[in-house]
C-alpha cells in the first residue's frame, strides 16, 4: 500500500500576507489566492503527497490516514493515488473541495498523453482560485518544507497594492498581439491612470473609469453633479481629476449600493463595472456595434438604491460633459442613460458602440492582412486582401452596424514609391449607423381641421 502524507492545510491567513513581493526567494512554492481579501481568505489548500516518500519530517503536521480535510477522505477526491514524485494539490472553498490536480515538480515532466503536469502549468492555466509560483532552483524536498511554511498562500497581488502594483498589473496586457481585450475597468486606487495608459498603447479597447467615492456618496444631488463635472474638466474635492479628451476613455458617473450575499452586508459599489459588463453582454450577445444603454439594453441588476438620482436637467448637463448618466425610471428598472466617450471633438467616435464596433473592426482585418504579410505585392495581393475584407464588411452592414463602406487597395494608393518602400497600403472608409438618442416629440391640435390642411399636405 502506497504511503502518502498530507500536508499542513495552509489557509490565506494575516501571518502569511506580510510581503508585497510575488516571488519570495526563500519560498518553494507559493500558492497566491486569484482574488485578495475575504474571498482569497475562504480559501484552504492541502498538499498530499503520493508514493513511498518516507522521511523524518513525519512529525505530526504529517500523517498517513486518508483524511485530507476532517470528513473527506482522498478516496473522495482522487480516483487513483500519484505516483512517487507526484503530488495531489487539493483546494477547498469554504466548506467544499472545489478543485484537485495531480502535479510535479519536474519542469519536464509529461503524463501519457504529452501534457505538462509541471505544478505552474497545471495550476496557473487550470485553477479558477489560485496561482502558483514554483522555485525550481530550491532543491528542499517538498516533505520537509510544508512544516516549515516554506509553502505560502498569498492573496493575489499584494495584501497592500500599490500604484505601482497596478501600473505592472497593467502592464501585462500592452502587447495586443498577444492578448485580444475589448474592455478594460480602471481601478480606483490611482483614478484610473494605469488603465487609460494601457488603453493609450493598445488603442483597439475601451476603458470603464467610475467616479471618485467621496464626490457622489453621501453628498447632496447638485453638490454630485457639480462634483462630477470637475473631474473630467478640472480638480474635484478628491482630488483625484482624470481631465482625458480620449476616444477610447469611458466616464461612469454614479455608485449603487448592493447587498453583497458573500458577506451578509450591503455596500457602496462603483458602477464602472456594472456599465462595462453591459458593454460586453451586449457585444457576446447581439454585436460589438450593438448600444449598451437605454432601457432595453442599458439595465443594472442588483441595486438597492443609487448615490443621487439626477434630474433630466441634471442628466443633459452630465451628457454635456461626456459623462455617462445613471437613473431609476418607476418600473422601468435602474439604467444607463448614455453611451459618451470622453472625446471632446465632434465625431462619431465620441461613441461608445462606434468606437467598439471600430476596435474590433480594426482588430480582425489587421488579423486577415497578415496572412498576405512576405507575398509579392502585385495586382493579385491585392485584389486577394479586398476579397477578404469585403465579405466581412458586407455581413457587418447586413447586421444595420454600418450604412457603407469603400476599401481601395490598388495603383491609386500603392504607386512605385510605395511599393519600392515594401508596403502596401489599403484603405477602409466606413459610414457607421448613429444610434437615435434623443427624441423629440411634438403635439399639434388639429381641432376640427383635416390632417392635411393642418400638415400641409
């Protein structure tokens, strides 16, 4: 019978949170909760470690009974016991096991079928709840180790992040050959100022920045709105202005207080994130040029009540500095009035499902040009591209997203000098469809008199 030793359950506890450095070099392994606080703090992990790994460390904090938590017995969780030099990696949630792997330590090592089982890849690629940090250079054997908390649970990033935290988390997402992102929600901590850098280097998504806290919570209505108004043009009271005239920067202006069911409390949420997850169901579900507001497609779920209801005044002089309203109509639930980036110039791209629906635009035809990137650039290439794009473009206008289009890609624009420069040149002209977002209504009594005499038919 296979011997195997249970590690020491390693919960997210205060002790093990003290650094802010990922990758502590003293530590083998480093299991780092995907979400900080109460959350990453339900969060327990034992380590079984499988075959005839006998050692001294069996002092107590190991032992061989098959309980891997009290009432679970590992014949619960695996089907077959690892082999010697593998370890069973099992997670618990609260009061449920949610995930187990079967891992090793070796950065080589496959199982049968060609796959990794290194501890990294199977961990980080596979877990919804945590990361994981190998040291491969620390030759301790892992046995010994876990009595020496020479395995840490960590909460995300940091249990105190930084705006420097934020910048390098960021950061990660720049090369947009690498990553497709259409959306991104600022956070808070540095006003957004990490996320509309990465927006500036990408410039193929859209960022969500919710207002300040302390300018719309607990103040009076007009104080709110004057608030707000002050933090896309000027220095608000918080001191935290974003002042961006960017296509690609949305503004939310409102909080909404939510009861929060993990924690049995209610509390006071930024609606950035609410507004950006509408943009990305609109885009899954209908198309990325689909508008994410309006009672239809613009409702908010979950709120008790907003931070400060505005007035249809107060709603125009918002949308009149590209801040994106937030009302309760009676039995018409909670929305999103508006749908403005904080490009201050006239042009359709002052819109957020415009300036989506050119993101993703943009993004697939540069995907398809790629594919004539190394071909001569002749006639043939050439008419290869606008035989790619076009069909493309026809399904996008069939879907009412665009009114026209025009892709020239010949002589006119790849002359001698362009081609003897090795480029070749296609432009795209696009007319997008505006979305109708105010609505006039007027009356007339035409009293006794027909409808054409009062018309003027």
């Amino acid at each position: 019978m296979h011997n195997y030793y249970i590690g020491q359950l390693i919960k997210n506890d205060s002790d093990l949170i003290n650094s802010n450095i990922i990758l502590d070099s003293n530590k083998k392994i480093q299991f780092l909760a995907k979400s900080p606080g109460e959350w990453g703090n339900s969060i327990t992990i034992a380590v079984a470690i499988g075959g005839d790994q006998n050692n001294s460390a069996n002092n107590g904090d190991f032992n061989q009974s098959k309980e891997v938590f009290a009432g679970i017995l590992l014949d619960d969780v695996f089907d077959y016991i690892p082999q010697e030099g593998r370890y069973g990696i099992i997670i618990k949630y609260k009061d449920a096991i949610v995930e187990s792997f079967t891992v090793s330590l070796n950065v080589d090592e496959r199982d049968s079928n060609g796959k990794s089982v290194y501890i990294d890849d199977v961990i980080n690629n596979n877990s919804d709840y945590i990361f994981c940090i190998h040291n491969s250079s620390d030759t301790r054997t892992l046995p010994s180790l876990l009595n020496e908390k020479a395995i840490t649970l960590l909460r995300g990033v940091s249990s105190n992040p930084t705006e420097e935290d934020l910048l390098k988390t960021y950061d990660l997402f720049s090369n947009k050959e690498e990553v497709d992102i259409d959306i991104i929600i600022a956070n808070e901590l540095d006003g957004g100022a990490s996320a509309v850098e990465l927006v500036n280097a990408r410039k193929d998504c859209l960022v969500f920045i919710g207002a300040n806290y302390e300018d719309v919570v607990n103040v009076k209505d007009n104080i709110a709105i004057n608030n707000l108004i002050s933090w896309v043009s000027k220095t608000p009271p918080s001191g935290k202005p974003i002042n961006y005239n960017n296509m690609f920067v949305v503004a939310c202006g409102n909080y909404k207080y939510q009861y929060d069911r993990y924690n049995d409390k209610y509390r006071w949420v930024n609606i950035a994130g609410d507004i950006a997850g509408l943009r990305a169901f609109v885009s899954e579900n209908n198309s990325s040029g689909e508008i994410s507001a309006g009672i239809k497609s613009g409702q908010i779920k979950n709120v008790t009540k907003l931070a400060f209801k505005p007035t249809q005044e107060q709603r125009d002089l918002l949308y009149k500095n590209s801040i994106n309203p937030i009302v309760s109509f009676p039995g018409q639930g909670t929305v999103v009035w508006g749908q403005k980036t904080l490009l201050k110039n006239q042009s359709t791209f002052n819109r957020v499902n415009i300036r989506n629906l050119f993101n993703v635009i943009e993004r697939n035809i540069s995907k398809m040009a790629k594919f004539q990137i190394m071909k001569f650039n002749d006639n043939f290439t050439r008419n290869r591209i606008i035989s790619m794009i076009k069909p493309y473009l026809n399904e996008i206008k069939a879907g009412r997203r665009i009114q026209e289009y025009s892709v020239v890609c010949d002589k006119t624009n790849n002359n001698d000098k362009t081609i003897k420069e090795n480029k070749l040149i296609v432009d795209i002209f696009i007319k997008p469809i505006s979305a109708a977002e105010f609505i006039q209504l007027r009356f007339t009594n035409a009293g006794t008199n027909s409808f054409a005499e009062v018309i003027g038919g």
